[in-house]
C-alpha cells in the first residue's frame, strides 16, 4: 500500500504536466535542468524510502531494492518522457 501511495503521489503531478503543453499556448517549460533536478530530488526520496523500509520496517536490502527501482523508475521516466515530449516541434497550421 506504502509503494501505490509513492507511485500516486509521483505521477499525479507528472500526468498533470504531460497534459499541460496541449492545453496552454506556451510548450517550452520543461527543460532538461528541471528534469535533472526531479530526478536528483526522486533518487534522494527513494532511498530514504528504502533506508526505512530497511531499518524501521525490518525489510532486508534484497527485499527492499527491486521495489525501490521501481519506485524511482517510473517518474524518472515521466519526467524524462515530459522533457522529450516538450521537445517535439510545434504543430504548424496549414495555410496560415
């Protein structure tokens, strides 16, 4: 249950940013810096997750580390899909 709450909490905001581009005017906001800086803080989040599975929890480093992966895994790679998202040309008009 522990790990559906860290997931939801990772790709709400990820989901809200992957939908933001087709509705607003202005694309480029996600820049490889702020993708970085996710990922960084994510990894950071993850292991003090996974340091207290291990310590508080009584969960062994073996049992604890595929799930931490998956845990980091899956917004780093949000973010990373925004930032290639973001980078894809605007859509042109014909006509226009």
């Amino acid at each position: 249950m522990h790990t559906l709450k860290l997931f939801s909490a990772a790709l709400a905001p990820g989901v809200c940013l992957l939908l933001g581009p087709g509705l607003a005017a202005q694309r480029r906001w996600w820049s490889p810096l702020q993708s970085s800086i996710f990922i960084v803080l994510w990894l950071a989040a993850t292991l003090v997750n996974m340091w207290v599975g291990v310590s508080k929890a009584g969960y062994s480093i073996k049992d604890e580390a595929p799930v931490a992966l998956l845990v980091f895994a899956v917004p780093a790679f949000t973010s990373i899909l925004i930032w290639w998202r973001n980078l894809l040309p605007e859509p042109q008009c014909l006509g226009h």
